[in-house]
C-alpha cells in the first residue's frame, strides 16, 4: 500500500471492534428506522459484553432480494459496516463489501426517475453531479463514502485519478444535505484536507470548516467522533475536544439513530 493512500484514508477504517458493557437492545426499545432495527439484530450479548455477529452482517449485506431504495441502503450501510469495523481475522476481503456498498447506492440512484441516463458504471455518476437533487443525498452520501474507502486499495495513479471525483462527490452531499447520514461526507472532508499533503493542496481551514458541520451534526455517530478525535485532535479548540468526549461517553440510546455504531464505537 504506498503511503500517501494511507496517509489520507487509514484514519477511515477501523479494523478492531470497540466492546461495551451496555445493555443489548431491549424489547421496549424501539429502533429510530426499520434499517437500525435490522442492523441492530446482529449485536449479540457475550456474557457481560457486547458482540458482533459479523458473518450475519457481511450476508445482509450482499442480500440481493432488495428492491427498493431504503432496502438497498440499509444493505449498503451493513456492507459498509462490515467491511470498516470487522476485525481482520473476520473480514479478508474489505475492498469488496465497500465495492458492494457503493453498487447498491448506485442502483438506488439508478431506480429514480431524471432528464439524464445514469449508466450502470460509478465512473458515470460525478460527471452528473448537477442533475443530483436532494432526494438523491442519501444514496450518493453512501455511494461517495463507500467510493472513498475503495481508493486506499487502488494502485497510488489510479487512486489519483479518482481522488478529485470522491472529493466533487462529498462536496455535492455536503451542499444538498449538509450532516446527512451522520456527517458522513463532511467527516470525509476534514480528515481529507488535513491529511493531504501541503504540497497537494492541505488546508486546515477547510478542514475545520467541515468539521464544524460535522460537529453540529445531532446524529454523528461514535465511529464518525472517533475519526475526527484521532486526526485533527488538537487542531480542534479545547471546548470542541471535550464536546467530542462527552458525546461519544454518552450511554447508547438504542432508541436512536446509528445505534449499531454508537454500541460498536464507544
């Protein structure tokens, strides 16, 4: 793997899992969405702990009965999942559950009707970026972040090649749905422009602009803290740190959005 790659985008994955003393989901718990009730089925109790059941997970994943949009999300938000926080021994193959993730959120941008032809080929979809709206920044938040995992296990030229096009993508989330899916995008956006190097383009002002979003963000979730804690850490003021820590300190509400990683992450 060479190292400016790594450089930008190994603060995004975590391939250890996070365990936590909380309480599994009870029955009076109702999830916030079908999709976290789903999700939330694959966190088992073992003994005082929590577990994964990631072979469950990494199946949900590549289900292929879906056919809706909400049904293909949640599956690129478990595919997604499995391949960023299952531990290594469970997940050789990482590169193609972000694949699947960003396959799904494609063919659920492809299902809406629009004045353009959307081809079947995710190198289609940033030369389209205007005819986006904001019914399609869920799907193309899970299409970009997945997109920008996969550059990590890309050629160094060919990662390259693609870097500008994740970076046009996230910025087109961030416009028409700023905070979607957790800050998704604009977490991308902050690790990204701190991370880069200063002689391509690193500007920490930006960075923090994106963060700040992120931030302001009611659901960002554990996993998403855990990433702007470990690189921009003490570029971010001292009562933004210490928000961060109590946010991510706080007990999981299995009630709310972005339970499954919040319980994972914490």
């Amino acid at each position: 793997m060479n190292r400016l790659l790594a450089t930008l985008f190994v603060v995004l994955v975590f391939t250890g899992t996070a365990r936590s003393s909380e309480e599994p989901p009870a029955a009076r718990d109702k999830p916030a969405t079908p999709c976290e009730g789903e999700l939330l089925r694959y966190l088992k109790r073992d003994g005082e702990k929590l577990s994964v059941d990631w072979a469950g997970l990494a199946a949900y994943g590549m289900d292929e009965k879906a056919k809706d949009t909400p049904g293909l999300l949640c599956r690129a938000r478990a595919a997604f999942l499995y391949a960023d926080l299952a531990p290594a021994a469970e997940n050789p193959e990482s590169e193609k559950y972000y694949k699947r993730a960003r396959a799904l959120a494609l063919q659920a941008l492809r299902s809406r009707e629009r004045s353009f032809r959307l081809r079947d080929t995710y190198r289609d979809v940033p030369g389209n970026l205007a005819g986006f709206d904001t019914q399609d920044a869920l799907a193309l938040s899970w299409f970009s972040v997945s997109w920008g995992h996969v550059l990590d296990r890309l050629s160094f030229w060919t990662a390259a090649s693609q870097a500008k096009d994740v970076e046009k993508l996230m910025l087109r989330v961030s416009q028409l749905a700023p905070g979607i899916e957790s800050a998704g995008a604009e977490v991308f956006l902050a690790t990204y422009y701190f991370s880069l190097p200063k002689l391509w383009g690193q500007d920490t002002k930006k960075a923090l602009r994106y963060a700040d979003i992120a931030l302001a963000t009611a659901s960002l979730n554990n996993c998403r803290i855990a990433i702007l804690q470990t690189v921009l850490g003490l570029e971010l003021p001292v009562g933004k740190r210490e928000e961060l820590k109590k946010r991510r300190a706080k007990p999981v509400d299995y009630s709310a959005p972005f339970a499954f990683e919040n319980a994972v992450c914490q």
